[in-house]
C-alpha cells in the first residue's frame, strides 16, 4: 500500500451552487490534512463543505463566516488542519455565500486499498 502526499483539490473558486470538490477513488482511502480557504474580497463570505452528500448533519464547515482580506490580524485566509478519513468513494461537497470569490485548497494523501 502506497501513501501518496498530494493535493486534493484547487486552488479554485467556491461557486454559489452545492458542488463536489473531491471524490476519493474506488479502491483509495484519503486523509484530509489540511483545508485552506481564502477570501480577497473586501466583505466576509459563508463557507460550507460536507463530507458526502451536503447535509446539515454532514458538514465540517456550516456557513461558516471567512473574513475579508481588510484585517491585518487574519487577512481573509482559513487555514484548518484536520484529520478526515474519506472511504473509498466518498467525496467532499462545498460552496459558498458569494459566487466566484473564496478560493479553496484541500491537501490530503491518498491509500490504496
């Protein structure tokens, strides 16, 4: 079994619209390590990602305020280090208050099983 370092996804725009941002592959197991987001805008954005389907009950971010790039302390970044073990393909669904402005990264490795 091969662990492969790698990113998972972007870094690209978070639509508006409910979107699968990774799928783990049918005989891979991924762990999430890190999930970055960005927002350069001027004004917060909500942020919500899921570990499967997007439901209330699944997600690990819940319209979760990003700040606006205009704070010297936090400059519009989200830098969350996690553990989250995906099975074989299960995915990651996200999407955003704003259209085209938050900027997401995923970083993980992946297992095959």
């Amino acid at each position: 079994m091969a662990v492969t370092a790698k990113r998972l996804h972007g870094p690209a725009q978070v639509s508006n619209v409910v979107a699968t941002k990774y799928t783990a592959g049918a005989t891979t197991r991924t762990t999430v390590r890190h999930i970055h987001i960005s927002n350069p805008s001027g004004a917060a954005v909500t942020f919500t990602m899921s570990i499967g389907a997007d439901a209330a009950g699944v997600r690990i971010f819940d319209a979760f305020s990003v700040p606006a790039n205009t704070d010297a302390t936090t400059k519009g970044v989200i830098d969350h280090y996690c553990y989250y073990v995906l099975a074989p393909g299960e995915l990651i669904q996200a999407l955003a208050g704003t259209n085209n402005i938050l900027v997401l990264t995923i970083d993980g490795e992946e297992d095959t099983v």
